[in-house]
C-alpha cells in the first residue's frame, strides 16, 4: 500500500513490493531533479493520469513504469558521467540504428540517448509539467513562445538546471530542421564549451517530381554524412561498432516493429476501439529515441498490451462506442495527451497515424551492402527525410490505405519546416483523397500559448462535422440499398 | 544625387519592363533567389537573371497565409506573397526559378511556388562547410545548374564567358568598397541607408552598366563633403537582410543622427569583401568563392564564433560605437545567434540594439520602433 | 542663449530664476514637469491623453505651471518626450524617453542601476550607468502581455474591481494562481475558468500580476541585462502596492519605488535639456 505519492505513482508504474521499495530513493531524486514536487506527482497520480491515460491496462502502466525507468536513469547522467560512462546523445528526428547500435558495442560503458525527447515524454504527458523548463530557456536569453521549438527550450532548460551534463558527444541530425543543431552550438557558446556535437545535415533541394532515395549523390551525401559522424561517435566514445552490434540493433528494430504492428493493426481495426490513440504512439517511442535502460521494459509492456487488446477485441469491448469515427493525423501529438482526450470526448476514436503506417516504398529493404548507404536510402524513405512534395504524396498513399474518416495536421506551429509542410499538405491530401482535412494551428510540444478552451471547441466542432458526415453517408447507402426507408438516421439532415 | 546615382535607380527601376521586351525578343528570363546562385554564370548563359528579395510590405507576408505557416520568416513569404498579390512584375516571365535552398524558410517558400506552378531549380546549400564532402555537394549542384542553364537556352556556357562575367563582378565589388571605404571617414559622404540602395540597384542592371554607374558614384563620392556629422554615432548593422524596399529601419536610424558605416549581412547585399578567382576553372574559383572563402553565412556550422570575429574585425575598422541587429521575426537561428551576440557584444561593452520586424509598419509599429532607434542613438551620443 | 543661461543658473527664487518644462505625452497618460534652474521640481501634474496629443500636452504643462505658482511667462525652455513628443506644437527640444527616463529616475533615485518601466502600452528595462546614462535598454515586443493594459484588461475587466482597489486585493492573497498563457487573449480564458471554479479574486489578482512581472523581468534577461540593484519601478503599474511584492519575488532581489512614479520621463527631458543648455553655454561638449 502506497503511504506517499511517489509510492503511489510507482504502484501506477506497476512497481511492487521489493522492486518498489528500492526504486524509490532514486525515484524521489529524479523527481527533484526534474522539477517535480510531491503536489506535482500527486496531482499527477490523482487526476491527470487517470483522466489521460487508461490505467486499466496494464500494459498501460508497464508502458509507464518503462517510461519513469528511462527518465529515473536520465536524471542520474551526472552520475554516469562521473563514473567513467562515456555519454552519446542525440536527437530527434534520427534512424535509431547507429544510436543502438552504440549501446550495443558499448554496454554500460556508454549512455546513449535523446535527453530532451525522454524528458519531454515523461514531463508534458505524465504531470503536463514541461512549462518551466521551456521558461528557464527563454528567461536564459532564447526568445519567448512561438518563435522556437520547445523541445529545444527542454534541451537548453535541462541543461541550465544542470540536469543533463554535455555529452562526450552530441550527434544532431539535423536533416531538414535547421533550429536543432543550432543549439549545440547555442550551448557551446553560451552556457558549456565542453558541449561537443557532430552534425549530420541534408541540403534543402529535392524537387518537384524527383523522390529522394532515387538520386544517387543525395543518397551517396547522405551516407558518407553518416559515415563520418559516426566514426567520430566511435572515436570519441572509444567504442568500435561491429556487424553484430548493428544487426542485433536491426533485430531488435525489427522484432519490435512487427509487434507494434500488430498492436496498431488491431487497434485501428477494432470496432469498438480499445485503446486510445496517444497510447499507440507512447508504444512507439522505441523508434523514435533509444532508451539507455533498453528496450526490454517497453517490450515486456508492449507484449502486455497486446493480449489485452486482443481480449478486448474478442470480447467486443472499447473505451469508445461502437461504430465511433475514427481519426488520422500525422502522428496523433506525443506530449498531449489532452488533445485525445477532446476527441474522446466527443466520441471519435484517433488510431491512424501517416508515421507508424508504412508506405509500400518504406516496406523495400534497401539495396546495397554497405551500411551507411542502406541507413542513407531508409531515411530518404522516411517521413521527415523527403522533399515536400513526396511525403505529400505518400500521405495521400496511406490515407487512401487507412481510409480515416477524417485527417488533422498541424500542432507543428514552432518546428517550422514541419509545420508548413503540413499547412501545404493538408489542402493537397484533401483533394486527392476526399478526406476531410482540418488543419489546426497549435502545438504539439507547448501548449502554453493555446486555448484550451479554444482547442476543445474547435475539436468538437470537427468531431461534429466527421459524425454528421458519417451519418450522412450511412444514410445515402440506405436509402440506395432500400430507396422505401421512410426515416432518415438522426442527424443526417442539413449534413455537409 | 547626382546624375550617375539618379541613373543606376532609373536603369533599376526599369528593369522589369526591359525584361519584358527582352523576353518577347526571345531571352529567358531566369529569376534567382539567394547570392549562392552565381550571377556571373547566368549572365554567361545569355540568360537575364533577376533578384528576387523584395519585402518590406506587411500585405505580401499575410497574402500567402491560406497555404503557408505564419511562423516563417516575412522576407520568405514576401517572396511569394507579392507574385500572389499580382505585384511582382517579373515572376510572372520566369522560364527558370533558380532558387538556393541553405535554410527550411526558403525551402517551403521554393515549394510553394512549385504548387503555384513555377518551375523551380534548387541548389542545395549544405551547411556542414567544414566538410569535403558538403562541399563537393554544392559543387555538383552548380554543375548541374550549368547543365540546366545549357538545356534552358540550347547553347553551351563557355568557361571564358563566365570568368568575363567573373571579372565584371569582380570590379562590381572593388567599386562597392571603394564607396563603403568613405565610410571609415569621420563624416562619411554617404552612409548606410545609400550604400544599400547602391548594393540592391547594382542587381538589377547589367553588370556593365553597373561598373559605369558605380565609378561615376564612386569618383563624385570622393570628393564629396561629408553628409554626416563627425560626431554622428556610428552603426555596425547586422542580421539576416534587409530587403529590397525594407528601408524604413535604415532611413530612421540615419534620421535619428547616427550614420551606418558598415553592415553585416546574409543577403540582399553583394558579397562585396570578397572576389572570385579568374583564373582556372571558374566554376570551382565561383564554388570556392561562395562556399568557403568568405565568412560564413548564419546557417553554416560551426559558424557563429568566426562570424563574430568578422564583427569585431567590422567594429576595429569602421570604429563602430553600436551594433543595431535586425531580425525577421520567427528566422530562429538568426534570433539565436543574436543572443550569443548580445552576450559576447555585452562583454566588450559595445551597445547593441535588437529590433524585430514582421513588416508591419502601421502607425502602433512604428512609434515603439521610433523609440528604440531614436533612444539608442541618443543613448550612443551621450555615452561617448 | 548666455541670458537664459544667466537666468537658467540663477539662485532658486531669485527674479532671474527659469523654468524648465519637461512634457512626456505617452499613449495612455500626459505628464509634465516644471523644475528650476538647480532641477528642483516645481510642479507636476499627470492627465489622461487625449485624442489631440498637442491639446493633451498644453493641458498637462498649464497643470503643472498652475501646481508651481507660475505661468507661461516664466518659462525658459520646454521639453518634450514620449511617443506624443512630435505632435507638442511648442515643444524646443524632443528626445526620446529612455534616456529621459533613465536620468529623470537617476535624479529622483541617486544610483539607480536598473529601472523597470511598466506602461499602459510598453514595457522597458534600463540598465543605468553613471550619471543616468543609459548602459543598455530593452522594450516589449508587440505582445501586450508585459504591459499595463495586459493587468488592466484583466483585472479591471474581469474581476470587476476598480483599478485602485486592486493592490490591496492582491496582498490579501497566500495562494496566487499560476497562468500558464504568455498571451493576453488566452489568459483572459484561463482567468474566466479559474472565475467558475470559484477561485478568490485576491488568488487571481495576484497572479495576473506574478504572470506581468514574470513576463517583464524576462524581456530583461533575453537581452543579457543584469538585474543589479538599486532596481527602481517606475509607471502606473508602480502605483499598485502588490506590484512591487510581485517584481520583487521575481528578481529575488527588493525593488524601490517612487513617490511619483510616472514622473521620471518628463522630469527627465527637462533635466536633460538644462543639462544641454548649461553645456553649450559653457563650450563643454557639445550633442549634434
């Protein structure tokens, strides 16, 4: 029985007895470390994560036990540091192989991970408890609100608090986003010159008409960028990456695909569906950063929910009512979860997402034998990785596949070169698909600057339109199977 | 003014209606946005090349809103934003959009014309300067550029046109720093808000008849009186860029009493401080002159601490009192390089002033930018 | 020039004795001063703007002539400085009003180091050197979240409470709510929620006001300004007796205020422009 709220929030974690007991000291340090009082963590055990999240899984709480493991040993870096591990950090977006396969070589030699996006997915979703590390960077110099990513402002705010040490190294891709490795050097010069970081950039210039993975200097700039980042990773960490650290890496990669596969697959399949869609995208937090703690607990909780949602699914139960709409976006918002909770609300259930739906293309191993070169062509395959106009192009590709009843995009409103894209995508998928497409203006990692009123009734509204369409379209193929019905389906008039 | 001065910003003026008869003749007219696409190599492609970096309005920037995010940079969305409003006279004749692509803002701008139906040649800008092999890439780009430049007009660039063309931009820049030079004076002839209109009118006429103009400019400018008081405070200007037609700022600043008498900027100038190689292969000397022997643009990584050498370099030599930086709202690398700035400026003791534009210049915007420009000049004056 | 010079420097209260008026027409309010030749404040009086700023500063300065004793007869020199300061017909001398605030605040405050203006419509943080020189200075943005009418908008509006009421009301507060929204607009909507939760009035009040200064004190620090002491604060937000309270927990540091503190602008410029006088007259340095 739990006496305080720490203990509680492990029990939450689904942390027992003995294991409990001796997590909590670090547990009670972590939380300190990262801002979190014993209010926070109560309110947080109390009422926001039982209202987020639906803790009558328990492959939901395992979910979050491996998510509080990862953050627990992040606010111990000092420590690991001070004891000789080598610290390999990274960011996001970025191919996670490289990264695991670093750990791999190195074991517990090394610290491999993406500080900021942990903390981020443990503060904002968890105890909505981001704000004052995004306000340590902007009170520290760095513009205020909308004119920087905040998962940056986390990255500075952590480093300011001294939470996060500098890095023996630092690998930043970059990519398309020009803001994020700008703060290495923004730490560098301003707060740690010992903050080293190799950069992995990609030029801005596919055009319309060429796809990425098909042009041969992109894809050979983009290997030998890997290339010579990576072997200074190695140089500086001492740790020599072999053949079987990658493909254990690739192993593990692929064997927890499949998996969330299934698990994604069932849910989105379901009717009614068993779990929200915030969930899904917490279980794919393993494709997005490595966790130094290893995958293992993320896994163990992955397998959990998966037999629970099948039981669900064989006993026709939900969380939503059955035949509810469902919703697609481009990935449903990692750090708020309060955003699903408006659409459950109003009885539309979110699944599908344009990133953990593969396109045919992305289901093409690459072709060559050498390694970067094959890491080369499967980013110029991925979201994030492409020119404009292809993404565009596949989202169209996966939205007629998931065939959503409706899309939103957006909450990229301060990471720039994604937030466009979406702005510009939105009208293109709608015409081509004829799938509703809302764009909302927000953002996914700052909420501070948003009505939550607003967004709740612009969320409602959407979830009005989507069920009065459906319902419109449930009722044409009535009447064109029996043209005799005499009373149309409540709320199919006046449809749009 | 004089004549050669009132002439260069007629000839400019003019240019778009001369392209337009040049294009009903037959040339192509081949806008380009960014100063890593090579003038010199569009001219030797008999090609009409044309800036494209006007902003400065706040209409354009909202015009453009339906499609594009509001948080990028107005220059960005000016650059679409005035073609959408039917008030750029010279997209509209584009055969070839050159666009170089060194940072996400242009990119989504670059894309966003390619909705609008433009074609549009990207040169990729890779920001890992250090590197040979980033290097190499925007090597391969120009290659390309030229095979596209060929493909476009039918005729093959020859080397020695291009390094003819590399000598006229050549002289273009040893002219602009004999003019800038009379800025080191303690009443300089001219200051910044003429320098630059010198630099953006210099991109919209023939190489040739800029080189007439700016010697006329240049030899009446020596023998000028001053036009600013010895004691006038004197400005380093630094940011991203001023746009053609953005002269607001500048013109307050000088009308406050302080002079401009050196700039620090990415584009909408002339890369003036430094020259192309003549000799050997032009397009590696262009390559060469663009990518790696300047300073490098805000972009570039690792960059900041040599760029800010380059300032303190700009502040010895011009004698500068304050740094003015000028930042396009939401241009987030520039926004924190001004904040690395401030805080290495801060330590030398010299003053700087930030000011923010979104190109809202309505009558609530202008009395609180009126304010810090005329605060920070007074506060320059009374601190000497 | 060498007569008012004479008149300038007279004895205070002798028949040669001058006056300098120092007229500071802001967007909200129109203050002016009358100091003599040795800066002693005269008189000074504070008015709400007017539509028609000249009108607005005539009626401040006849205000403040009336407050001293004297009339436009006495005057030597007026002074003007604010956003208004172009639009005073009469004015002789204009300047900004960061260095007229900065030495207005230096000469009601001896060795002020940092001064935090809040107006109606801006905010600025001043870094002071010697002699209320100004050392650095930064301003709001467009967001009126840092500013007096982000305050007014909010408490006056909603909560329904006159302005003068609303510092005591804030001190009565132990548990200030915490806003999150950096915007004016939204943080309307977060007060209204925390109105229907029944929240306290004097909880909110204070808050709003922690979230002003919060949002202040920051536009200071992205400009690398060190908040040294003695910090002075200066504008109607001064007037508010919590204000002080809330810039103060801020900065973990104590923050003075004025008796008048919405004087320093026009007393400021009238200083500025005796300071002015006195050095051309005697062939110090001269200001172009």
């Amino acid at each position: 029985m739990a006496n305080t709220a720490y203990e509680a929030f492990l029990e939450l974690g689904d942390f027992h007895g003995k294991e409990r007991q001796e997590l909590l000291p670090r547990w009670i340090e972590a939380a300190t470390r990262l801002g979190l009082t014993e209010k926070d963590v109560e309110y947080a055990v109390n009422e926001f994560i039982p209202e987020m999240w639906d803790l009558q899984y328990l492959g939901i709480r395992k979910m979050i036990g491996a998510m509080t493991l990862e953050a627990i040993d992040h606010a111990h870096l000092k420590e690991h540091k001070a004891n000789g591990v080598k610290l390999v950090y990274g960011i996001i977006p970025a191919i996670l192989t490289p990264y695991q396969a670093v750990k791999k070589a190195g074991g517990d030699k090394v610290f491999v991970s993406f500080p900021d996006m942990c903390i981020m997915n443990f503060l904002q979703p968890l105890f909505h408890k981001g704000a004052p590390l995004f306000e340590l960077a902007e009170t520290s110099g760095l513009t205020y609100g909308c004119r920087h990513c905040a998962l940056n402002k986390l990255r500075i705010g952590l480093r300011l608090r001294d939470v996060v040490p500098a890095p023996h190294v630092q690998w930043s891709f970059g990519l398309v986003c020009d803001e994020a490795t700008k703060v290495d050097e923004y730490i560098n010069c301003l707060y740690d010159d010992e903050w080293f970081a190799v950069i992995t950039r990609m030029p801005h210039d596919t055009m319309m008409g060429e796809v990425d993975d098909e042009i041969p200097e992109r894809v050979a700039y983009l290997a030998n960028a890997f290339r010579d980042a990576y072997e200074e990773v190695q140089r500086v960490t001492g740790v020599t990456v072999k053949e079987e650290h990658i493909a254990g890496a690739l192993d593990d990669f692929q064997r927890y695909l499949m998996k969330t596969d299934v698990l994604i697959r069932a849910v989105a399949d379901a009717d009614p569906q068993p779990l929200r869609g915030s969930a899904l995208v917490n279980f794919c937090h393993p494709f997005s950063m490595p966790f130094n703690t290893g995958i293992e607990h993320m896994e163990d909780a992955l397998d959990t929910m998966i037999e629970e949602v099948k039981a669900e699914v064989a006993a026709g139960r939900g969380i939503y009512p059955k035949g509810a709409p469902k919703v697609g976006s481009y990935f449903v918002p990692y750090a708020v979860p309060w955003v699903d909770k408006v659409f459950m609300d109003n009885g539309v259930a979110t699944a599908s997402s344009l990133t953990m739906i593969a396109s045919d293309k992305q289901l093409i191993p690459p072709s060559g034998n050498d390694l970067y070169q094959n890491i080369a062509e499967q980013w110029l395959r991925m979201v994030f990785g492409m020119g404009c106009h292809v993404e565009i192009d596949t989202w169209i590709e996966k939205v007629n596949r998931a065939k959503p009843d409706a899309l939103f995009m957006g909450f990229f409103d301060y990471d720039r070169w994604l937030g466009q894209m979406h702005k510009m995508g939105a009208r293109a998928v709608e015409k081509a698909t004829g799938v509703p497409t809302f764009y909302i203006e927000a953002d996914f990692f700052d909420d501070r600057d948003y009505s939550r009123e607003a967004l709740r009734t612009r969320i409602e509204s959407i979830s009005q339109v989507i069920k009065m369409r459906q319902a419109a379209k449930a009722n044409a193929a009535l009447r064109a199977a029996a043209p005799a019905v005499a009373a149309p389906i409540a709320g199919a008039e006046g449809t749009a | 003014m004089d004549d050669a001065t009132r002439e260069l910003a007629q000839l400019a003026t003019d240019r778009p209606a001369v392209l337009r008869d040049l294009k009903a003749a037959g040339k192509k007219i081949v806008p380009y946005i960014g100063h890593f696409v090579p003038e010199p190599l569009l001219y030797a492609a008999g090609v009409e090349p044309y800036l494209i970096c006007r902003g400065g309005e706040p209409e354009p920037p909202e015009a453009v809103l339906d499609d594009m995010l509001r948080f990028l940079n107005p220059l960005a969305r000016s650059m679409a934003g005035f073609h959408l409003m039917g008030l750029d006279p010279v997209l509209p004749l584009a055969d070839l959009i050159v666009a170089s692509q060194p940072e996400c803002h242009t990119q989504r701008m670059a894309e966003y014309l390619e909705l609008q139906g433009f074609p549009v040649f990207k040169v990729g800008i890779p920001p890992n300067w250090d590197r040979a092999y980033a290097g190499e890439y925007y090597f391969t780009e120009l290659e390309q550029l030229k095979a596209k430049l060929e493909e476009l007009t039918g005729k093959p660039i020859a080397d020695e046109a291009v390094r003819e063309y590399i000598g006229y931009f050549n002289q273009i820049n040893a002219l602009l720093r004999r003019i800038d030079a009379l800025r080191k004076k303690d009443a300089p002839p001219l200051g910044g808000y003429d320098f630059i209109h010198l630099n953006h009118q210099s991109f919209f006429v023939e190489p040739q008849v800029a080189i007439e103009k700016l010697t006329a400019i240049a030899d009446s400018l020596e023998g000028a009186p001053g036009k600013f008081a010895a004691k006038s405070p004197r400005i380093l200007l630094a940011g991203h860029a001023v746009a053609v037609g953005d002269y607001l700022m500048m013109k307050g600043l000088e009308d406050a009493g302080a002079v401009i008498v050196t700039e620090m900027m990415d584009e909408g100038m002339q890369w003036y401080r430094w020259d192309t190689a003549v000799e050997g292969d032009p397009l590696r000397n262009l390559w060469r002159a663009k990518y790696l022997d300047k300073v490098p643009v805000n972009i570039f990584q690792p960059a900041w601490k040599v760029r800010f050498e380059h300032m303190k370099e700009l502040i010895a030599d011009y004698r500068v009192d304050g740094v003015v930086w000028y930042q396009l709202m939401y241009d987030e690398i520039y926004d924190m390089e001004c904040t690395v700035v401030t805080k290495w400026l801060r330590e030398m003791k010299v003053p700087l002033l930030k000011l923010e534009t979104s190109y809202e210049y309505s009558r609530e915007a202008t009395g609180p930018l009126n304010t810090k420009i005329e605060s920070f000049v007074e506060s320059l004056r009374r601190g000497r | 020039m060498s007569d008012a010079l004479d008149s300038a420097t007279a004895a205070p209260g002798s028949t040669g004795a001058a006056l300098f008026a120092g007229v500071d027409i802001g967007s909200t309010t129109t203050k002016a001063v009358v100091v003599d030749g040795a800066g002693t404040v005269l008189g000074f009086t504070i008015i709400d703007t007017k539509h028609d700023r000249d009108e607005s500063g005539e009626e401040a300065l006849a205000g403040a002539l009336a407050s001293a004793g004297k009339t436009d007869a006495d005057l030597t020199l007026v002074a003007s400085t604010g956003y208004g300061r172009r639009s005073f017909k009469r004015t002789q001398k204009v300047l900004p009003e960061i260095v007229c605030h900065a030495r207005g605040t230096e000469h009601l405050h001896p060795g002020v180091k940092t001064i935090i203006d809040v107006g109606g419509q801006d905010s600025k943080i001043i870094a002071v050197g010697d002699y209320g020189t100004v050392e650095m200075f930064e301003m709001n943005d467009r967001c009126a979240a840092g500013t007096g009418r982000f305050f007014e908008v909010l408490s006056r509006r909603l909560l329904s409470v006159p302005m003068e009421e609303l510092g005591p009301l804030a001190l009565r507060s132990t548990k200030p709510v915490f806003l999150s929204s950096v915007c004016t607009v939204f943080a309307e909507s977060e007060i209204i929620s925390h109105l229907s939760a029944g929240t306290p009035a004097e909880d909110i009040a204070l808050g709003i006001l922690e979230s002003m200064a919060k949002r202040v004190v920051s536009i200071g620090r992205q400009a690398h300004i060190d908040y040294r002491q003695p910090v002075v604060l200066t504008g109607g937000i001064a007037l508010n007796v919590a204000a002080a309270r809330a810039f103060a927990d801020q900065l973990g540091m104590d923050v003075v205020l004025l008796e008048n503190p919405q004087m320093p602008a026009a007393l400021g410029v009238a200083l500025i422009a005796l300071d002015d006088l006195v050095a051309e007259a005697s062939a110090g340095p001269t200001y172009p």
